[in-house]
C-alpha cells in the first residue's frame, strides 16, 4: 500500500477514531506524543493546513500538525493500530 506525506503519515479512512466531539483533548505539551510521527488521514491534513484545525492520529493525540514528520521516529501506538488495521 502507498501513502503520501504531506504533513504526517496518512492512513485510510476508519471508523476506529475516537471521538473528541465533546472537549478535545488538544495537546499543547511536550509529552511523549511530541516526539513522534504520527498516521493521519491525508484529507484531514490538507484540511488541517488549510484551516487551522486539529487533526486525530490513530493513537489518539489531538493537535494541529506544524513539524516535518520526517524528522521523527513513527509513533509505535499509530503504527500498532495502522499493521492491525492493514491486516
């Protein structure tokens, strides 16, 4: 499977996303999830961009993505749940 990177990695559409529609949990921090790339869907990212909101990684962080996920290792809970989905 191909994927692109635009701001983060992108992965296919899921139903598997938690849901944030009451108080997102928008990360700010620099916890352990800031040291990470994450998978989001590609569509968000270009929306994200675009209009400033956050996007979802498949591990759950929240946040508006602005670093070159180039120059950090893949989240291991993003990719845990991407290899389950994929399978």
């Amino acid at each position: 499977m191909s994927m692109d990177v635009v701001v983060n990695r992108v992965v296919p559409e899921s139903d598997t996303r938690p849901d944030i529609s009451q108080n997102p949990d928008i990360s700010h921090g620099d916890g352990d999830r800031e040291r990470f790339a994450h998978y989001v869907q590609k569509d968000k990212i270009t929306e994200s961009a675009i209009t400033g909101d956050p996007v979802i990684a498949l591990c759950g962080k929240v946040w508006v993505p602005n670093r070159d996920p180039e120059k950090f290792p893949i989240c291991p809970e993003c990719k845990k749940i991407y290899e389950e989905l994929t399978r």
